[in-house]
C-alpha cells in the first residue's frame, strides 16, 4: 500500500487566519481524497482532489472555505480557509487503490482553533 | 443518501473475551464495505469485503459480509489491550469510491 505523509501532524491557530496542510504520496495515485473528524464524530468526505482540474466538493463543503490543489498524481494542498473553532478538527488525507478500491489514510492534521 | 450504522456504540470487555461488531449499509450501487481501526489519529485498514458470505480473516480478526440484509460483522477473538480502539466500517457506492462512514464503535478491553 502507498505511503501518506501529512504535515502539519498538529497545529494550533487564531480565528480567522488560513492554514494549508500538505499531503505527499510515496507513488502515483489517481483517486485523492480529503476527510475531517470533527470530535466525536465520524469522518465526512470534503472533497476528491482531481490532478489538473479543479476538486469535487461534496455538499457542505465549498471551495471558498477549503482550497485545494493537486499539482501533480503525488502530492495535494489543502487549505482551511478564514477558521473559526468549528474548523477544530483531525484533517485526513486518503488515496484509493486503483481496481482495488481499498483506501488508506495519512497520519492525520490535527487542527486547534482557538 | 448514503448511510452506514454500527453498533453497539460503545463496548467494554475483558481480556481474552470475543466480540462482535455490527456494521448495517443503505449505499446506492454498492461496492464494497472496508473495515478500519483507530487508535489516534489515522484509521489503519483491516479489510476490504465485495463478496457476501466469503470470510476475511487476519489473525485474531475476521468479517463477513451478508449482501442480502445488507450487513457485515466483525470478529475479535481472545481480545487485548491492543485492540482498544474505535473501530470504523465504511461503504463505498458510485464511481467514484467514495466512502460513507459509520459513527464507530469505541472497544475498551481492559486486563
């Protein structure tokens, strides 16, 4: 299975600043995808980061408040735009092995807002 | 809309006990249904189920996958501390494979 690195593992922001969390693969991948737990909660789908064109967000979720990037089939951004103490919650990265459909998941971003 | 339920929702047992997780799905063009383990941060995979009635087993670990009630198991036998944990099912549905998630079930094995 691909290797997933995340960074920042943890972070602690102000209200209203942005933070942008690096996702790297140890190989190509198609399918990328970024998750939230919010506490005490189950992971939500935010969106499928698609290389070359822009993400597919899911409902909930709008591109204003969650850019993202995937420059290339190794590496995605995303960015929690403008946070409030709602955003506080464990950021995961993912990606799906092709014809298999098994997904695994970085280490995890942490994020405080206080 | 999709919907994945797991129960119980929370769980306490003793070393060496056997425990049965449950894992119901409403998905739309179903796929298959995964497995995860969370300790901290990120779920670790256990499996990965698309055909029913077929038992995946890792060690300690097993599931099985009934297609007709739409419903999977998982199985923990002679529990540790270790396996304390939340324990995640997810379904994949659609092109795309996207997951929807359960709330998990939180494993306390205490010695």
């Amino acid at each position: 299975s691909a290797v997933i690195s995340q960074k920042p593992s943890r972070d602690i922001c102000q209200r209203g600043t942005s933070l942008t969390i690096q996702c790297q693969v140890d190989s190509q991948v198609t399918m990328m995808f970024w998750y939230r737990q919010q506490p005490g909660q189950s992971l939500t789908l935010i969106a499928t980061a698609n290389q070359g064109s822009e993400a597919t967000y899911e409902s909930g979720f709008v591109i204003d408040k969650f850019p993202i990037s995937r420059p290339n089939l190794t590496f995605s951004t995303l960015t929690v735009s403008n946070m409030s103490p709602e955003d506080s919650s464990i950021y995961l990265c993912s990606v799906s092995e092709v014809g298999t459909g098994e997904l695994f998941f970085g280490e995890g971003s942490r994020l405080t807002v206080l | 809309e999709d919907k994945v339920v797991q129960s119980p929702l929370s769980l306490v047992v003793h070393e060496g006990d056997t425990v049965t997780l449950n894992c119901s799905y409403e998905v739309t063009n179903f796929r298959s249904l995964l497995w995860y383990k969370q300790e901290k941060k990120a779920p670790t995979f256990l499996f990965m189920l698309t055909s029913s009635g077929i038992e995946k087993k890792s060690g300690r670990l097993s599931s099985i996958l009934d297609k007709k009630e739409l419903f999977s198991i998982l199985n923990i036998t002679a529990t540790q501390t270790g396996d304390s944990a939340v324990y995640l099912c997810a379904s994949s549905g659609g092109s795309n494979y996207k997951l929807t998630f359960g709330k998990g079930t939180l494993l306390t094995v205490n010695p």
